[in-house]
C-alpha cells in the first residue's frame, strides 16, 4: 500500500475516533479494501475453496470493527492489529462452537462463517492453534503477536514490523521461531 493511502487511514481512523462521521464514509471502502487485500494475499496459497473464507471472515470482522464507537484509534497499524485479534476469536470461537452445535445447545453461529471452519478437521486446526498460541504468548507476547498478524491478519514481514515497530528482521527470526514452536505445541496435543 502506498504510503499516502496509509497516512490518508491513519487521519481518516483519528478523524472517525473524534466523532466525525464524514470521516467513517471515506475510511469503509477504503478499509474494507485493504482487508480483502490482506485476506486474500494471506490465503492466496491455500487454493480456490480459501476465497469464501476470506470474505466471509473479513466481512465479519468489518462489521463488528465498524460497530466499535469508542475506540481512540491511534493509527493504521493499531487498526491492523486489533483487526487480526478479532479475526483471530472470530475463527477459534467458532470453531470452538461447532462441537456445542453437535450436542443441540446454544445459538447457531452467524452463516458467514460457515465456510471458515466447515471441515470437522479444519475446526479441530484452529482450536489447537489458538491453544498453543496462547501458550506462546505467556511464554513472549512479542512472537504470538507475529503470529496473529501473519496468520490471522495476512499481513507481510514489513507491515508487521510496522505495526510492532521492531525490524523486520526481529518479525523473520520471531516467526520462524513461533512456527517451529507451534508445531511441536500442535504436535504434542494430539
């Protein structure tokens, strides 16, 4: 993304947080565009059954981010962030919640989610990951944040140190660390 475009969200996020609701007409497209982009960047070596996935994810997180009235945005990165955590408890609850659906308790989940976690296995993925991922973050909060904003927010090595203000160096070396650790996590639960 141009720099311009990233300055022109960040005054337009600030704009929204103080009230000015000319500023949230300008930002939606332009921030609905920037997450498809970044899903779709994000999954594009996943394969054609991912893209349903990716809209039907973002469009979830869009509305609830759009909803959020008081929150002092600080910058486009800060949006990113908080945007790849809620994708991140949009995929686990759900898939967490399917197992409860099986046994005839609670609410369906939103359809849009459906394509997210449709696969029994694919459900099972996200839960384990999420665990391990919130084993990591008591181990270096620095490295589950990479991971939520690689995994869950498609965002690239760059845009990552951008949003953690570290190198990019830092985000290569903690993500490779994370990955291996997860793995063994994931490896180790089943």
């Amino acid at each position: 993304m141009a720099r311009s475009s990233r300055e022109e969200i960040t005054r337009l996020l600030v704009a929204w947080s103080d009230g000015d609701s000319a500023a949230l007409e300008k930002l939606s497209p332009l921030l609905y565009a920037e997450l498809k982009r970044l899903a779709r960047r994000h999954l594009a070596g996943e394969g054609s059954a991912y893209t349903l996935e990716s809209g039907a994810l973002v469009n979830e997180a869009f509305l609830k981010l759009i909803d959020w009235r008081n929150v002092r945005w600080q910058n486009r990165a800060h949006f990113f962030f908080v945007t790849a955590q809620m994708m991140r408890r949009i995929l686990v609850d759900y898939a967490r919640s399917k197992n409860y659906i099986k046994r005839g308790g609670g609410h369906r989940p939103l359809p849009l989610l459906e394509a997210a976690v449709a696969q029994k296995e694919r459900a099972r993925e996200f839960v384990a990951l999420d665990d391990a991922l919130e084993r990591l973050a008591k181990l270096d909060v620095r490295k589950s944040k990479v991971v939520e904003l690689r995994f869950f927010g498609g965002l690239s090595v760059e845009e990552t140190a951008e949003v953690l203000q570290v190198s990019t160096v830092t985000v290569q070396r903690d993500w490779q660390f994370a990955r291996v650790y997860l793995e063994r996590e994931i490896r180790n639960d089943q």
